[in-house]
C-alpha cells in the first residue's frame, strides 16, 4: 500500500553543524509559542526540525556509533544524531564520563539527541537536565534496549511491559527541560504482547515529540525481520512523528519503509557501518535534501592537510579517500578519548569499510596487532592505498 507522505518544510531544515546562538529555541508547555504535540505551528516546525531534521536519522548504537562515528555519518547526509545509551542511574551517582564522554563533539553535532536509559523517573528528569545543560537539542527515552542486564533493572524494553511507569518517566523528563523528549520502543515484549501502537497512543498524550519504532520484540532481539506494518500501525494511530527503523540496508529498502509505513523519517543503524555514505544514497533515492557537510576544520590537520574528503570517491570506494576518513575519524576521536581506547575501538570500522575489498581477510588479521597510533597509520597506509 503506498502511503501519503506528510511534508517537511524546508525551512524546517536545520544547518547543519548550526553555531550555539542559531540553534533554535523551543518554547517550553504552556509558554508563548507552545502549541503541544501533534501541532502544526511555528513551534512544532522547531520541534520537527530538532527531532527529524533532513529525516535521515543515525541510530544509536552503544560500543559503535560514539561522536566521532556520529560525526562522519553526518558528513554523508546523516541528520539528526543520538548518543549511545547513557545510564541516568550511573550519572546522577556522579559517574558522568558516559554523559561527558557522548558530548565530546556536540559543537560538531548538532541537532544531537541524548538517550537516556533508566527507571526511576527523577533520576532520569535530573539527567536529562544535565544532558541539556551539555548541549544536547533533544532528549530520547530507551524503552527499547533488549540486553539481558539492562531489562533486568525494568529498564529499557522492559518498560513496554510496564506502561504506568514508563508514562512517569517521559512526563517527568518532559517536564524537567525544555528540549523535545522522544521515546524508541520495540514492537512489545514478546509476540503474545504486541502493544506499541497503545505504548505510543500513551507516549503521545505524555508530551513525547516523536515516537521512534523499532519493530522486533524484546524476545527477538535483534533476530529474525522487523515487522514493519507496526510501524504503520503506530503512524495510523498518533499524530506525531513516527519514525522508523529496523533493517533498512539499502536506498530501495528506505524507499519501501517509507512507501509502505508512510513515517515521517526513517533511522539507519548496522546498514551504515563501514558505508556512512548509505544515507547520502538513501536521500538521493527519495528525493530528500541531504546538504554536502565538509569535514570540521579543526579535524583537517588529523588528515594531514586541508584539503575536504572527497565524498564522491569515498562513496566510490577510493582506497586513499577511505583511509583519510579513517584518519578523520580518529582524528575526532583523539579529541575526547584516550589513544588505546581510540585504536582499540577504530579497529571494527577499520574491518567494516575494507569489507569486500581484496585481500580484505588479510587485512583483518593484522588490524589487532596495532597497539597505538603510529602502528595503525602504518596498517591503514599499506591496505588503503591505490591498487
Ligand atoms: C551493537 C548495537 C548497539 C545498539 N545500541 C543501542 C543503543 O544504545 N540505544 C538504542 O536505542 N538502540 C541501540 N541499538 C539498536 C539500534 O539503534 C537499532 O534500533 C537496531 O539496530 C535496528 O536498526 P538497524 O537494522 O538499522 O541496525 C543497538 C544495536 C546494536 C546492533
């Protein structure tokens, strides 16, 4: 079934990499200019455009997706940006490194969104000022996360099977910031539990702004397909943003979640690692306006010079341009993260954009022998060069 597709416009686009004093301010409940969710006012065109953006959102991938990932995915078209789960219980105990480590680029990341992940309401309402207080334009609630220790603290998916508390939570954190607050959910809990489309009915009418689905059960974890007609069923029932996500690989799948969910964005998460590209492609394919964004210039020196990366030939798979985004990549990384952390972690992407390249498997075994930078410029420099 093709679906209408609710239009976006353009002067809702935020600029990308926006300077503190343009981003946008968003009235808060009740103030001038607050017209609530689901409006269709000036205010809810800011909201829109804090919390949608170009519609290409970057999921949130704890251990992968950090702000150095984040930023180079902006690069190709990527819009909105979210952190990797943050634990509000860890940070109101004043274990604030997640919290300072996710907004160590946020002057390269904005509109950035914050996940918070948690079950205790105030605690959550006091991190997410925190959050605000770092810098972050939106804030989004995880009632989605699977992990056995998370749900075991009722929190993340294991909050769709407790709706009363989970309403406490997004009206607490709603009230405590001005920033839009979002929710992800799952499908449900398990196949016998299916309820995000009333979880999302109740996510609206607590003030969410925008309701991000992705459409497995907790029981699946990340296996099996997502079902996407429930991501058209929560777009049938709320009048919020919907945004969808769960296996969208290529530009055609994009096309098909949006021609059959009719959702107002869609968010990419494992289809864009190793190809941050994917979202420039993707926004080519839906006619989606995905504004070229030059790598920040105080990272040019980490590609040794000042000349831009060449996102045509990145995309084409240039084996130089891909080493300088990796330099880049780096480079950013470096400016918040310790170096052993940095190359312990650069090693996946490393893997993920050789990925079908000759000699690729070659590759992989020698990527864990670099032990600092030097060695990994050595590995980088003799794999990604021309052949
Ligand atoms: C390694 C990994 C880490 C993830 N971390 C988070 C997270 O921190 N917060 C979250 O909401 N979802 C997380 N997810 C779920 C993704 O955001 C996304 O919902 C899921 O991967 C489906 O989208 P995709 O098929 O485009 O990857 C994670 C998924 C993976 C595979």
């Amino acid at each position: 079934m093709k679906r209408k597709q609710d239009d976006i416009p353009r002067s809702a686009l935020v600029p990308q990499s926006s300077p503190e004093s343009e981003r946008p301010r968003i009235p808060r409940a009740g103030e001038a200019g607050s017209d609530g969710p689901g409006s269709t006012g000036a205010a809810a065109d800011v909201v829109r455009s804090v919390v949608l953006g170009n519609r290409l959102l970057f999921a949130p991938l704890a251990g992968i997706a950090d702000p150095a990932v984040r930023v180079v995915a902006r690069m190709f078209g990527a819009g909105p940006l979210m952190s990797e789960m943050v634990s509000a219980h860890g940070v109101a105990r004043g274990k604030s490194k997640e919290l300072v480590q996710q907004t160590g680029l946020v002057d390269l990341e904005h509109p950035l969104a914050i996940q918070l992940v948690g079950s205790d309401p105030l605690m959550m309402a006091k991190v997410a000022v925190m959050a605000v207080a770092r810098g972050a334009d939106s804030i989004n609630l995880n009632m989605a996360c699977p992990a056995r220790k998370i749900v075991h603290g009722e929190k993340g998916s294991a909050l769709m099977k407790d709706p009363p508390r989970a309403r406490e939570i997004m009206v607490a954190v709603r009230e405590a910031v001005q920033a839009p607050v979002t929710v992800k959910i799952r499908a449900g809990w398990d196949a016998e539990s299916v309820n995000c489309v009333p979880f999302s009915v109740m996510a609206e009418e607590a003030g969410m702004a925008a309701v991000i689905v992705h459409p497995r059960t907790r029981a699946q974890g990340f296996s099996g397909r997502a079902d996407w007609s429930l991501i058209g069923a929560v777009k049938d029932a709320v009048r919020i943003p919907v945004v969808g996500n769960g296996d969208i690989r290529t530009p055609d799948d994009a096309a098909r979640m949006v021609e059959t969910t009719g959702c107002d964005a869609i968010m990419i998460g494992r289809g864009a690692l190793g190809r941050p590209w994917l979202f420039r492609q993707v926004g080519r394919r839906l006619g989606w306006e995905v504004p070229p964004v030059q790598p920040p210039p105080q990272a040019e020196a980490a590609v040794g010079g000042t000349e831009a990366i060449d996102l045509d030939a990145a995309e084409a798979g240039v084996r130089t341009e891909l080493a300088r985004l990796i330099r880049l990549q780096v480079g950013l990384a470096l400016r918040y993260k310790p170096e052993l952390l940095v190359v312990n972690e650069i090693r996946k992407h490393m893997i993920w954009y050789s990925k079908g390249m000759p000699d690729s498997a070659k590759f992989r075994a020698k990527v864990h022998t670099a032990n600092d930078v030097p060695a990994l410029w050595a590995l980088v420099d003799e794999f990604f060069r021309d052949v």
